[in-house]
C-alpha cells in the first residue's frame, strides 16, 4: 500500500517542489543555530509577536481572492483574479498605515512592548510584500509552475537568515528587517517570472473585469476572511493572547520551538498542500469526487511529517540545548508538549483547503469559530493562572490544540466524500 502511495503524478510533482525545499530546510536549520548564538530569547519573542500580529492583519489583505484564482474556472479569469488581488493589497496597505499613525498609542498599549512600536511603521511594507508573495504563489499553483516555488524557499531563506546576520549590530530590529527582507526578494523573484514566462501585467487594473469577478467569486471574501482570521488566530492565538501573560523571554522560547516544530512544514508539508491544492481543485473542475486523494495525501503527510515530532518528544531539550545552546534548553522542553499537536496539524495542513475547492467555506467558517472562541478561553485562562508555570499551561493549551485538530481533519476527510452533481 505505502508503494502505491508514490507511484502518481501527485507523488512526482511533490518530489520535484521538495528537492529545493530539502536545501532550504537545511540552510534553515543551520542558519538558525548561528541566529540563537547572536540573538537574545527575548530578541526572538519580539520579532514573533510582531509577525504574529501582522499575519493577523493580513489575512484581509488580498480579501481572499488570491485563494480563489486557483480554483477559477478559466485561465482568464484567475488572471483578472489576481490582479483584483493586486488592486485590494494596494488598498489596504495604504490603509494599515492610517491606523498605525491613528491608532499608534491604543496598539501601544495593548502589546505592552513599547520597544516595537516604531516597527509596526513598516506594516504596511510588510502587508503588501508578503500578500504580493502569497498571489504570485497561488498563480504558480494554478499553473502547476512547482520549480519556481521550490526555488523560492531557498531565496526566502536564504535572504532572511542572511540579512538578519548583517544586521545583528541592530539588535531585534535586525531581525525584523531580515523578514521583511525575504519578503521582498520572494516578491520579486515570482513577479519577474510570471511577467516575462507567463507574458502578462500582473498590475493592468481594468475596472469591468475586476468588477465582474470580484462579484462572481464574492463568497471567498464573504466566507473566507472569517475563516482565514479563526484559522489564524489558531496558528497565532498562543503569541496574541498569550503575550499579555507570559515574559518576553518565554515568547521567544515558544518562537523558536514552533520554528523547529515546523520545519517539517517547509520541507514537505507544504510542497504537499499545494500539490494537492493544484490537483483537487482540477479534479473537482472535471465534476469528479476526490475522496481517495484527500485520504491519500493525509497517509503520506502521517509519514513524512513524523520524523522530528517524535525526535523532539523523546529529547527535545537536550537536543535544543546542544544545538542551539544553553539558554534554548527551556525551548526543547516545550517542543516536547508541543510536539503533538504539531503533528496533527501538519497533517490536516494540506485538506484545509477543501472546503475553498468544493464551496463549503459556510459550513466550516461556524465550526472554526466556535473552536477558535474556545482557543480563546483555554489561552487566556491558562495564562491567568498559569502564568507562574507555563509548562503546565502550556500543556493545557497543546491538549485542547489536539482535539480540535483532530476534529477537523475527519471533518475535512468527509467533505471531500461528497458525490458532485452530475
């Protein structure tokens, strides 16, 4: 059985995106044992709380439109997709930076880290950027371009360790500007190669068009921006939250254990979600039933992704403390109760987007809220009276983590059952 799980075109294709990925983990890896040599805990648990809350923001950025050119049912009108995409990042970046200025001492005071302040000035930057990366990235998984995305992790990672060393005399800024970076140069390289492979202007702005489909695809910003905030509060809720309650110094711990918790999630993980992205969604264009890919793709998910889960549960601390050195030791311990749930959620990472392919996003937006909501609850109550003891509270939160994970997984396998019309 497990043969016949490599033996596709799926299978070839999510090769092909992960050999560069393979490179990019490692250059990762190492590049983030030099960073916890020359940054500080701390360091690492402002530039997380940082990107936590940008991330937040972003999920309105392109209105969820980037996510519905890949399911567009023509080539014409993914195009016109992703340049309303393009039209809508434009908007709300300009946006984000009238309420930085107008907001700027009530996000003062609710971060409680007065020292980032000024960084939230580069949102903005940060907004456009990243949610530029993310079109351009959709568009190649449209196309099925996985060479161009493969390469891209290299050139992302790369950019952001590199720039981040150089500008270590800056202190957690250096960090930060790493990022933003990376985006930058990500952006970039994909909007180069899609005006001169694909020959179109990403940035033609034609009203009619863009009217046209911003009505006809109007359930991904109905439907999916509700969805995309609980699903980023799920993935960011711990930082958000939790940064009202535990230290600095506990957040960067936490920032570099889901750093390494993840690398999974860039090595194979996400060459495998959009793959099956790619070829769910022509499936479901061809009117066909993809239950038998979905069950599939969680098999060789549960494979792959197990390796440093359970490495790190069995000795995560004095693994963290010989590589990444001694003050990261606390780190370890809390990849071994995060681990997990970690596992469980690379796994149901590539069928989250069942729902966007089949029209579904309704029926899970009500679920998802209500396990985000109670997200809420378990972080806040855990960090109120946790506080002192955030192992504990932090295993209270990875238990509740697991639950929902996986509630969804089986909830997304049974959406992909049903029979399509005809």
């Amino acid at each position: 059985m497990i043969k016949t799980l490599f033996k596709t075109e799926f299978a070839r294709n999510i090769f092909s995106l992960s050999s560069f990925s393979v490179i990019a983990q490692v250059i990762n890896f190492f590049l983030t044992i030099v960073l916890t040599r020359i940054y500080s805990p701390s360091d690492f648990g402002l530039l997380t709380i940082f990107i936590s809350v940008v991330s937040f923001i972003g999920v309105f950025s392109a209105c969820k439109y980037d996510v519905a050119l890949v399911v567009a049912k023509t080539r014409e009108q993914g195009i016109s997709l992703l340049r309303l995409s393009f039209f809508i990042t434009f908007l709300f970046s300009i946006l984000s930076l009238l309420v930085v200025i107008i907001f700027k001492s009530y996000i003062k005071h609710y971060l409680e880290h007065p020292e980032i302040i000024t960084w939230f000035y580069y949102t903005p930057l940060f907004l456009f950027f990243s949610s530029a990366t993310q079109i351009f990235w959709m568009w190649n998984v449209r196309e099925k371009k996985f060479k161009d995305i493969s390469i891209l992790r290299v050139l992302e990672t790369s950019s952001n360790g590199g720039f981040s060393i150089i500008l270590q005399s800056f202190g957690a800024i250096g960090l930060m500007i790493g990022s933003l970076a990376s985006q930058i140069v990500s952006s970039l390289y994909l909007g180069i190669r899609v005006f001169f492979r694909d020959k179109f202007n990403p940035f033609l702005f034609i009203k009619n068009d863009l009217k046209e489909n911003a009505i006809a695809y109007s359930e991904f910003p109905k439907f999916n921006i509700l969805q995309g905030l609980a699903d980023m509060f799920i993935i960011t809720g711990i930082v958000l939250v939790g940064s009202r309650y535990f230290s600095i110094y506990t957040m960067g711990l936490y920032a570099l254990c889901m750093r390494v918790l993840q690398l999974p999630m860039g090595l194979i993980i996400r060459p495998i979600a959009h793959v099956f992205f790619a070829e769910a969604s022509e499936i479901y264009r061809n009117g066909k039933d993809f239950y038998h890919l979905a069950r599939k793709t969680v098999l060789r998910t549960a494979l792959f992704a197990s390796v440093i889960p359970i490495t790190l549960f069995i000795a995560g601390p004095f693994l963290f403390s010989l590589v990444f050195g001694a003050q990261w030791r606390e780190s370890g311990l809390l990849a071994q109760i995060l681990s997990v749930w970690i596992f469980l959620d690379m796994i149901k990472a590539p069928i989250a987007q069942i729902p966007a392919i089949i029209g579904k996003q309704k029926e899970v937006l009500f679920w998802t809220i209500g396990v985000s909501s109670i997200l809420l609850a378990v972080i806040a109550a855990s960090g109120h009276y946790l506080h002192n003891t955030p192992h504990i509270a932090f295993i209270a939160i990875a238990g509740y983590q697991c639950i929902q994970t996986v509630f969804f997984i089986f909830l997304f396998l049974k959406l992909s059952r049903k029979k399509l019309p005809g």
